[in-house]
C-alpha cells in the first residue's frame, strides 16, 4: 500500500484566497482524522470522520474551516477565506479499528498564507 | 478533558548518551498507549505501542517504553542514542470507552537533539 497520501505537499497562498487539501487514506481504514501543527500550539485534532461520517469537528478553528469525506478513499479540508494564522502543517492519518487507535499518517501539506 | 503531558520539551544528548522522555496522562480508566517519531521534515510514524500485558515494551531502533499504572506513566527509552535518533517524539494516549472509538491525545512532543 502507498500509505496515507496527501496532497498538495506544499501551498503557498495569499490571505483570503480558498485553500483546499486534499487527502487518500490507506485502502480499507475506517477512520480519518485532519490535524494542524504549529510550532506555538503543538499538534492539534481538527475533525475525524468515521466510515465517512464526521463525528466530532470541536477541533475546527473557525466556521471558515470545513471538511469533507464523500467517499472511503477521499477526504478535503478547505479553508475559505485563508489568513496567514492559518500557516501550518496539515496532516492527514487514517486508521483500522481492528488496530486499536494505531494511526497512519500521511507527508503532510505545509501551507503558507501571505 | 484528558490530557497528556510530556515535560520535557528539548532535550540534546550526545551520542552513546542513555535517554528517558517522560509521559504522564490524566485518564484514570483502561487506555491504549503510544509513542510517535517525526524526523525533521517528515510524517509521524509509529515507534512503540502498548494495550496490555507485560508493561515493558520494546519498539523499534531500540526503543522501548514502561506502562507504570499507578503513576499514569509511559516512559520511553534507550540506552544509547544516535545522532540519526534526532527527531520530535509524541505519545499519545486513547481512552477506551463504551463507544469504541479510538480517539487520541497527543502530548506536545518532545524535540531530541543529539550530536555526534
């Protein structure tokens, strides 16, 4: 398996434009989580879905940040308007409940907003 | 809310040095225990994990890890450092509940510098 992929790896943007990433969980994982890193705040959980079904988005920063599953292999977070706070790395990890909270994660997308 | 705490926050070694991060969380219940690596401009990979049984676990590169119950500790460890051992490490710590999902905390992560 590829692993977990994610893309773009890298996005530059400027501040108020629409930012979307994009990400692949690993075949036949049930469980996607979206995560932020920053070097003030640490790594922190956005939103994680379950069989494609978001159940708790309390990690979501602002209603300008959304996130969707449609389908067991894709998932998008967008973030509409960006600002430069919004600089960060974006992981995306994927899991197997079989594995028990064993979480795969992806390269990550490192997003600057000017 | 659990937390999980990782006091230390940069540690640097010298090579053959021994090492000890610590891990203390706050969940009182039953939990699945982690350590996660992240090489500098990597992804967070898996190093050593705990569900039950023996509470010393060994990882990989050497690495391994105690479960202490009673202080809600996971300590993780090695006897010999490497230069290639420089990275950000994170534990990370699931409750297990009646819901049955597997829902981490992760520390803040712990910086390691080691020089040749």
């Amino acid at each position: 398996d590829a692993g977990v992929i994610q893309s773009p790896r890298h996005e530059v943007t400027e501040m108020g434009q629409e930012v979307t990433l994009r990400c692949k969980p690993i075949s036949g994982h049930n469980s996607l989580f979206w995560y932020r890193q920053t070097m003030m705040r640490g790594l922190e959980l956005l939103i994680y879905f379950n069989n494609n079904v978001p159940i708790d988005d309390s990690g979501m920063p602002e209603d300008r940040f959304s996130a969707k599953m449609p389908n067991a292999s894709f998932s998008t977070l967008k973030i509409q308007p960006s600002e430069p706070r919004d600089s960060a790395v974006y992981f995306c990890a994927s899991s197997l409940r079989e594995e028990r909270g064993e979480q795969y994660f992806g390269p990550g997308t490192r997003l600057t907003v000017t | 809310a659990q937390s999980v705490s990782q006091h230390n926050h940069h540690v640097i070694l010298s090579e053959a040095a021994s090492l000890e991060l610590g891990c203390n969380y706050s969940y009182g219940g039953t939990v699945n225990l982690f350590w996660y690596v992240q090489y500098p401009g990597q992804h967070l990979q898996l190093l050593l994990k705990y569900f039950s049984g023996d509470p010393l676990v060994k990882g990989i590169k050497g690495f391994e890890a105690e479960f202490i119950k009673s202080k809600f500790s996971f300590n993780l460890r090695k006897p010999s450092v490497q230069w290639s051992d420089t990275a950000e490490y994170f534990c990370a710590v699931i409750p297990l509940s009646s819901g049955g999902s597997y829902i981490p905390t992760f520390g803040r992560g712990t910086s390691l510098i080691v020089h040749p």
